[in-house]
C-alpha cells in the first residue's frame, strides 16, 4: 500500500530568510524513516539549497544550509565578505 503526498508548512530559509513553500513530500518517506525528524532536501525562493528537518506529524522542526562541494567554500565567501567591508 502505498500512501499519500503531503505539502510541508512553509519556513523560513535559514540564509535568507525567505519562505520555503510548496515542498511535498511522500508519507512514507517520513513515516518509514529509520531517523526522526526525518531530512528533507528543498530551495528557498533565492535558490538556497536547504535540509529540512520533518517529524512524524510532518512539521518542519528545523532547517540548515547545505553547502554544494562544486561551489565556493566557506573559506573563499568570508574572504569576499571581508573584502567587501
């Protein structure tokens, strides 16, 4: 038996700030998870790539960045933000 989608509440992104709407997600991923909150992967509206963290009454617990290999570190990002100072 294979169980339905939900539409995941909105939240906020944890860079920015904006909303990150409209992730649907299959129950049973959430409910079958071997891990609670279960992890997510959804983009915020800027294109920030983000972990949602779900539990099994599919609520948004939390929310981080995730850092893509093939772009800039964290190194190189604090250079440019204090050359930009």
């Amino acid at each position: 038996m294979t169980l339905p989608e939900r539409k995941l509440h909105n939240y906020p992104c944890p860079v920015c700030k904006a909303l990150i709407g409209g992730v649907i997600v299959k129950e049973e991923d959430i409910l079958e998870s071997k891990r609670s909150p279960a992890i997510v992967p959804a983009k915020c509206p800027k294109k920030h790539d983000v972990a949602l963290y779900v539990d099994k009454q599919f609520r948004v617990r939390d929310a981080e960045p995730l850092i893509d290999p093939k772009t800039e570190g964290c190194l190189e990002k604090a250079k440019k933000w204090i050359a930009n100072l």
